[in-house]
C-alpha cells in the first residue's frame, strides 16, 4: 500500500495480515467495525471490488469515513458502536456479511490530540471517550468510591499498587476535583513513586484502566463477538487486532470455544454427549504478531496481536457472555449527568 492510500496521522498496524486474513473477493460486503484513519478499509478496498460498511463511535473518525465515502462509493459510513453491529448492518440494507474487521483501541489521532485527554504526557481535559458522549474519566475519578476506583485500577490496568492510588486519589479531590490529565498523572506518579529502572512512565496503567472502563471496551468487544457470529455468512472471515492481553484473551477464549478447542468440551470422547457444532473454524491457534521491521517503523504495534477465525455453517449460539471483569457499569455511574 502506498503512503497516500492512507491517512498519515494514523499507521495501521499489520494491514497486509488483516487483509490476506479477511481474503476480500469482488462483491464481497465487509464491515469494518473500528474505522479511524480508514487503513483497513481503503487496504480492503484496494484488493478487492467490494463494499466496507465503516462503523466508529468517534464522531472525527466518521467525519474522516464521510469524506473517503464521497472519494469511493463503496465505502458505507455508519456511525455506531461496534457491539451493535447487528442492527448496523441490518440498517444498511444486509442481513449477513462475508468478512468482519476489529482493530481494538484508540488510534493515534485519539492519543496525538490533547484536547480528547487520553495521554498522560500532554496537558488536556481528563476525559478519554472515544464517543464523547457519557461519563468522562474525570467524572469516574471525581465521583465513585475508593474501593470501586481501586478495583478498576487493578482489574482493567493490572495495576499492583491500585490501592495506594485510589487512595491518593481520593484524598486529593477532597481539596479540589480533577480536570486535566496531567494533574491526575502527577498524582499517580506521587502515590506511585517512581521505581528504580522503571521505562514506562508511573501513571501508565492507571490511564489504560481509565480508558478501558470509560469506554467498556472489554464489554463492547465481548458483545461484537457474539454479535458478529451471528451476521457472519458460512465461510465468511472475522479478523481481530488487539492491542493488551486482556482483549486478546477475550478473542482467544471466544474462538476456542466456539472452535470446539476449548479444554472440556472435545466434541469426540467416547461416551459423552456431543458439545455444539463449532461454528467457527481456527486455522492459526497462534496469534500472527507484526515483523520487528513492523514495530521499528511503528512502535505502537509492539504488542499487537492478530486472531482470525472462518465461520462454519453451524447456527450461532445464545451462550451468555461471561468472564468479563465485575464493575460497576459506566453508564449508570451515579451523580453524572454529561
Ligand atoms: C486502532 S483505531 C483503528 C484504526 C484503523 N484500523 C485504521 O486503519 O485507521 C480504533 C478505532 O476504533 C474506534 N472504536 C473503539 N472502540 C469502538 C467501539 N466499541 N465501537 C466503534 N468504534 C470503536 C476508535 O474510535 C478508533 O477510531
């Protein structure tokens, strides 16, 4: 892919992998369910003469999606969030799809951005939602209980000295509320202290669980992967990058269940009932990680990892979803009316 074919303030990260994954063919409709700088959908587009339904929650990032639209026809802007991509694509005329993409987090547009307040190194409002809509970060540190800030410092940040912060934390919007990222940043690194040979920076994690609860991406990608077996046709591709363990263990555990690879569930051993028909088929058990070329030209794909599943003719299944973190839910937090 040239530089041109995509936007230069976000560099997506293993394009080729998603693409030769997803396998586009001419009338092939695809849904891209995390748009941002469009990499993905111009790459699939560029292969194939197919049609991308492009869904973002970020309002930039579907203003971004209306312009590409208005260059290539075949680009289908639908602006959402992608756990409810269901009633997206039914919306946009089709019942089914033969390929679905999902490059889990925030983009360099949301981290490069002061004013989104996602990055502890620049001065912004302490919000980070993707969508702009609901409780902002500030709002969760300003207004929920020591114990429940702790739990989500440690749950969704793996954050050992989740208490001392949370305490910190408290303490400190006692005399005054938090707004700007930095102020919260500097009171992390307090609680904290820095650690000899320490590389990343103090308030690291606690920024990442801040993102992740404020933006339920652990509940939004759970629900997409239930939501997207169900409008996958048989053959067709589901793709996913993610970017943190907790994410790729949710992909990991989703597909080996539903591939009938989970532990427990052999669908062969003598005697015991048959578990359900997978309904997807795993090809690659490992997960396809970028080239050390990949990471030395964009360091933010250090972690990233591919999973990539082909849907099987085997009906969708109506299992609950499990093994999320327990939290309160974001949106019911109380006292916030934004
Ligand atoms: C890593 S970026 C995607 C970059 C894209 N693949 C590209 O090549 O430019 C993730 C994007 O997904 C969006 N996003 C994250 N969670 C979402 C959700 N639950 N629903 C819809 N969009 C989401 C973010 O707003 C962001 O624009």
């Amino acid at each position: 892919m040239t530089a041109e074919a995509t936007d230069a303030r976000h560099v997506p990260v293993l394009v080729r992998q998603v693409v030769e994954a997803l396998a586009p063919i001419d009338g092939a409709v695809l849904v891209d369910g995390t748009y941002g700088g469009g990499g993905y959908s111009r790459a699939a587009l560029a292969v194939a003469d197919c049609k991308v339904i492009a869904i973002d929650r970020d309002p930039d990032a579907m203003q971004r999606a209306w312009k590409h639209a208005g260059q290539d026809p075949r680009l289908i802007p639908a602006p959402g969030v992608f756990s409810e991509i269901e009633s997206i694509v039914r919306a946009a005329g089709h019942e089914q799809v033969d390929g679905a993409m999902l490059d889990i987090g925030v983009s360099s547009y949301h981290l490069d951005e002061d004013q989104r307040g996602f990055s502890f190194q620049r001065e912004g409002p302490l919000d980070m939602r993707m969508s702009r809509k609901g409780p902002s970060a500030a709002d969760v540190v300003n207004t929920m209980s020591e114990q429940n800030i702790a739990n989500i410092i440690f749950r969704l940040g793996e954050e050992q000295a989740s208490r001392r912060i949370a305490r910190a934390i408290v303490e400190r919007r006692k005399s005054e509320p938090f707004r700007t990222t930095l102020d919260l940043a500097e009171v992390v690194s307090g609680a904290v202290g820095g650690r000899k040979g320490q590389r990343t920076h103090p308030a690291t994690k606690t920024f990442q669980a801040l993102r992740i609860y404020v933006n339920d991406e652990l509940g939004e990608l759970a629900r997409a992967l239930h939501a997207i077996e169900r409008i996958l046709k048989p053959d067709g591709r589901l793709v996913v990058v993610t970017f943190h363990s907790l994410e790729d263990r949710i992909v990991k555990d989703f597909l080996r269940e539903r591939s009938g690879q989970a532990p427990g569930v052999s669908r062969h051993v003598p005697g015991l009932p048959k578990g359900p028909a997978p309904t997807f088929d795993v090809f690659e058990k490992r997960a396809i990680e970028p080239s050390g070329a990949e990471v030395i030209s964009n360091p933010r794909a250090r972690s990233a990892k591919l999973r990539w599943a082909m849907r099987t003719m085997a009906p969708a299944r109506d299992t609950p979803i499990e093994g999320l973190p327990r939290l309160p839910e974001v949106s019911k937090l109380e006292g916030v009316t934004s």
